[in-house]
C-alpha cells in the first residue's frame, strides 16, 4: 500500500523526505486537531517498517490530545520494525515530554535534518 501525502490543512502537512514520511503539525494541536490528525498518522505508521519524523516546529499550543497522537505513534511503530522521531524544541512542549517521560521514549531532535540524519552519523548527542 503506498500513502500517498495529505494536502496542506489548517493543521498537517504530509511530506516524503529521504525516506521518511515527515508529519508536520501546525498551529494549536488540541482534541480538533488530533480527530484530523489522527487518520494520517495512522496511514503513515500502517506499515511494519514505516520510518516517520513527527515535526513540531511549527506549534503553537500542545496539549494532551498531541501527546496522545505522539503515544500512538510510538506504540503503532514499535509494533512493528519502524522507526520514529521527534522534531521539537518549544521549551513547554519539552518540559511536557519531560514530565510525562516521553522524552525518554521518544528523544527529541532539534531539527528535521537532525531527524533524518542516518544512525551513525549524528554529530553528537540528540
């Protein structure tokens, strides 16, 4: 099955980027987003090796709705042999990793191409 891109919404966009399907959410992710979300996150982590970059940059406000799309992400790609990443560097959004210890499961990266780098390459810690 090949998913093909979302078009741009009020609060995703779906791009290919060498190799990674980048989820790029936008704006205030909160319950509204999430149920929009929500399908193309799943198309995205359908297959058992999908290598996804869930990009944060471009959020305004984050709630537990977004950490809950960020736990399915996870658990749908652990699922299988995918890889998944984080782009986020919004002090709030960090400290709410932090508290919940996701960011420990899902280590932010401070850019996509940080993101997309390939393991072994990074110039240092993530």
């Amino acid at each position: 099955m090949r998913y093909e891109p979302a078009p741009l919404t009020r609060h995703l966009r779906v791009r290919h980027d060498r190799g990674h399907t980048v989820l790029e959410f936008r704006g205030e992710i909160d319950i509204a987003a999430a149920a929009e979300i929500v399908p193309h996150l799943d198309m995205a982590t359908a297959e058992p090796d999908a290598r996804v970059v869930i990009d944060l940059t471009h959020v305004e406000f984050f709630d537990l709705s977004g950490l809950r799309l960020l736990f399915r992400a996870r658990h749908r790609i652990t699922a299988g042999s995918g890889r998944l990443h984080l782009v986020c560097t919004h002090p709030l959004t960090l400290r709410m990793l932090r508290i919940t210890g996701l960011s420990r499961l899902l280590p932010p990266r401070p850019t996509l191409d940080a993101a997309l780098e390939k393991p072994g390459t990074a110039s240092g810690p993530a």
